[in-house]
C-alpha cells in the first residue's frame, strides 16, 4: 500500500526545514543512503557525534540510526523492532518514513518551541501535529499501528469528538447544588498548584496547539527527566572513577613518602659514616627530586579532593531538584486528572438537565397548542349559535306582527332561543376560561424562557472560569519546564568547566 500523500509531503518538508542538506529533497527515496538522518541526529544534539559514521558503510550508519532510537525512545525493544534494518538497506520509502516519524518527535520533545513551526504553512502544520499526537497518543503500540497510519487516514477520535460535541451545546435549565460544590473544588484545586490565573494567548498554530496540551508538555517533562537521571548517573560514574583515582594516587604519595623516609634514615646513616662528597651529593640530588614529586603528588591530590568535594555538591543539587520536580510532576498530573474528572461530570449533570429541559418546554408547548386548538373551537361554535340566534330573533320579531294562533310556535322558538343562549354563555365561560389558560401557558413558557436565559449566562460565566483553572495548571507546568531549563544550564556549565 502506497504512503499517504500528505503526511509524506509534510514529512519532507520538516526535513527540508532542518537545513542539513544543501539541496531540498523532493522525494522520500532521497534519503536511502541515511546521511540526512545522521546530519539531524548530529543537530539535535549541538554536536558530530555522527561525522564520523558519515564515511561509514550504509549498514553502519543505519545501526548508528537505531542505535540512537533505541537510546532516545520510550522502549527500546519497541523502537529496535519497529525499524528494520534490513527495509532501510533496501530503501522502503515506509521504513524511512517511520525514521523521520520518531526523528521529528524527538525532536518536537527536546528543542522545538511552538512558535517554531510558523515556518511552514497551515496545511503542513495540520498533517504533523496529527503525526505528533498520533505518535503521543500510540507510544504503547507504534509497531502495530504506525504503518497503517503511514499509508491511510486515521480514523478520528472518539474522545475529541465528544469534546466538540459537548462544547457545542449550550446549558438550558440550572444545575444541582452538587456542580456548585465540584466547582468550588476545582477552584481549590487550581489554587494549591501556586499558579497565576492569567490566560494564555491562542496558539498560533496546529503544532502549537499540540504542543501546548498537557499530555505533551508532561511527556517532555518526563522525557527531560529521565535525561537528568542519565546526566546525573553519569557524573555519579565519573565521580566513582575520580574517588578511585584519588585512592590511588594517596596509595602513591604513601609509598613515596616510606622512600623518603628510608632515604632520610640512610642519608644520615651516610653522613654519620662521613661517606665521600660526591656520594652525598647524589643522595641530596634523589632525595630533592623526590620532594619535589611528592609535593606535585600531593597539590594533584587536593585539587582532585576540591574536584570531587564540587561534584557532591552538584549531584546532591541535582538530586534535590529531580525530586523537586518529580514531586510537582506528579501533583500537577494529579490536579489534571481532577480536573478532567469534574469537568467531565459537569457535562454529564447538564447534558442530563438540557434533556429535562427540553422536555419540559415540549410539554408546555403540547398544552399550549391543545389549549389554543379548543379556544378556536369554542370561538367558532360561538359564531356559529351567534348566528342561529339572530336568525331566530328576526323570525320572532316577523311572527310577532302574525296572527294569534301563529303565537304558539313563536313561544317554542323562544324557548328554542332561550337554550342557545344558554349555550352561548355556557361557551363564552368555556371561551374565557381557555383564554385564562392559554395566557397561564404563555406566561409560564416565557418565563421558563428567561430561566433558561440566565442560566446559559451562568454556565458559560462558570466554563470561563474553568478555563481560567486550566491555564493556571498550564502555568504550572510552564513553571517546572523552566526549572528544568536551569537544571540543562547548570549541566552545561558542568560540562565547560571540566572541558576548561
């Protein structure tokens, strides 16, 4: 199956983007022979680690390229399996594809800053940040999922799917007390974090916006971490290595000094058997060359003491911040678990009164309508006896100027007249008491309308507010990225001091 088209073009283009070759790469077969990887490795890194493999055959470059994958990923095991270097001797475009995959997101986690990536246009944004966040959201099962994600479209997500969905819909009726609580907990929540309340600005792009989730600002400070364990494990070594060079050289200078000692003892045996001249002066010659070696020996061993007295300190310093670090790591973690928690009951308990909501106003409308159908009933049959009795007036009135015995029938039409006005007022109560209704049932529906209204104002008011609690633990995270940040100078001073 062919590689997806976009995602190999955005791929391209991040690699153009590293200026590590002279000329732009147009297609993915161009970096067959891996020295374009080897160049990004080596820029990553500020260093040539790599220019010497450069001059190397193919296959040694390309376990140098592994070699550095399995260092820098989650699993090693994971990344030695999901590259192969056999595919990448034939120069698969999808074995390539997956080197620059991991390539890019080593690099997003070590050194890249959203505002970076404006470089590239939004097109080419949108197709790596959906490498990156498929690459965060598969790092347990790359091996199965990343080739299929290589050469077709990736479903969507179901969880930001419903994210988008819940946020499209707007609150109707007023919530539980028990919401009220939860937010008051959150505001709890935010304020242990020691964060500002300032809202962040809107990422100026895709890749920003990934790269500004939680999810990845704590997958790099647990990468960053674990770097600063190796960097500390290492000087850990060093330090071993100088502790067992200072035993050494004490072992010397004791030594030397038992054979000054000796040589003391036989240069006054020499002088008190009056030896001649010019053997005491070979003697005196040893002996000063001697001294002069010890004390050499000596200013080396307490330079190598100040040294390693440095690298306690320094150690002991790093420790501290590690646990520093990983302390407010895991209690930032905490809070956005929390946080995710009571947001996602927030929109449960209002999707769950929206429905009430809307049932509600569907039964008020129902008996609205019924309400307005009987009053238009009863306005007709009004009308129509209306009709009837005007008709029968004017016959009475004709039948009124007729004969005597005509004057029998004209009693039975009154008394016929008489009902349908009896009728009519029977109707008009009826009339008036669905009028009485039919107002109630606006009344009432306006009303729930200016409800509903206050209350959609109360929950956005509230989901701004909740916005705010998750910049604050953005901040927060913001705050312990700078903390790393010192620990990488102190490391870099570190490594130009001993270099000096």
């Amino acid at each position: 199956m062919p590689l997806h088209g976009a995602r190999a073009t955005a791929l391209l283009a991040w690699v153009n983007s590293t200026k590590v070759c002279t000329d732009p790469l147009d297609d993915l077969s161009q970096l067959q022979d891996c020295s374009v990887f080897i160049r990004i490795i080596n820029k990553i890194h500020r260093s040539e680690e790599g220019e010497s493999v450069l001059e190397q055959p193919l296959l040694e470059r390309i376990s140098f390229i592994r070699g550095f994958l399995q260092k820098h990923c989650k699993h090693k095991s994971a990344a030695e399996n999901l590259v192969s270097a056999q595919k990448l001797l034939e120069g698969e475009e999808l074995a390539l594809a997956k080197v620059a995959v991991l390539l890019l997101y080593h690099t997003s986690m070590s050194c890249k800053s959203p505002g970076d990536w404006n470089e590239f246009d939004y097109k080419t944004q949108v197709e790596l940040a959906s490498i990156l966040r498929f690459v965060l959201d598969n790092e347990e099962s790359l091996n199965e999922n990343l080739e299929m994600f290589l050469q077709r479209k990736a479903p969507p997500s179901s969880s930001s799917a419903s994210s988008s969905s819940s946020e499209e819909h707007s609150p109707l009726l007023s919530l539980p007390h028990k919401r009220e609580v939860r937010f008051l907990e959150l505001q709890k929540i935010a304020s242990s974090s020691g964060a500002n309340n300032m809202l962040p600005g809107p990422p100026s792009s895709p890749m920003g916006d990934v790269m500004q989730t939680p999810q990845f600002q704590l997958r790099r400070l647990k990468k960053q971490l674990a770097l600063e364990r190796e960097n500390r494990d290492e000087l850990e070594v060093e330090l071993a290595e100088n502790r067992k060079l200072i035993t050494e050289k004490e072992a010397q200078i004791t030594m030397m000094q038992q054979r000054i000692d000796r040589l003391t003892l036989l240069n006054e045996k020499q002088a008190a058997d009056q030896l001649e001249p010019k053997e005491m002066e070979e003697l005196r010659e040893k002996n000063e060359s001697l001294m002069v070696r010890l004390h050499e020996a000596l200013k080396q061993c307490q330079d190598l003491k100040t040294e390693k007295g440095q690298m306690d300190r320094k150690i002991n310093q790093l420790s501290e911040e590690n646990g520093d670090l990983s302390f407010k790591l895991r209690e930032i973690a905490s809070h956005l678990v929390q946080l995710q928690e009571a947001l996602n009951e927030l929109s449960e308990e209002h999707n769950a009164a929206l429905a009430q909501s809307q049932e509600k106003q569907g039964q008020l409308e129902s008996e609205l309508r019924t309400a307005l159908q009987e009053k238009k009933c009863s306005e007709e049959k009004i009308e129509i006896l209306q009709g009837k009795i005007s008709l029968l007036e004017d016959q009475l009135a004709k039948l009124g100027e007729s004969s005597a015995q005509e004057k029998g029938e004209v009693m039975g039409d009154v008394l016929k007249l008489e009902e349908l006005k009896q009728e009519v007022s029977s109707l008009a109560a009826k009339g008036a008491e669905l009028q009485a209704t039919v107002l109630r049932l606006e009344e009432e529906k306006q009303l729930r309308e200016a409800a509903l209204q206050s209350e959609r104002g109360r929950f956005e008011e509230e989901k701004q507010q909740l916005s705010g609690l998750v910049a604050s633990l953005q901040s927060s995270l913001s705050e312990s990225h700078r903390a790393q940040e010192r620990l990488e100078q102190d490391l870099r001073d570190q490594e130009a001091e001993a270099e000096a």
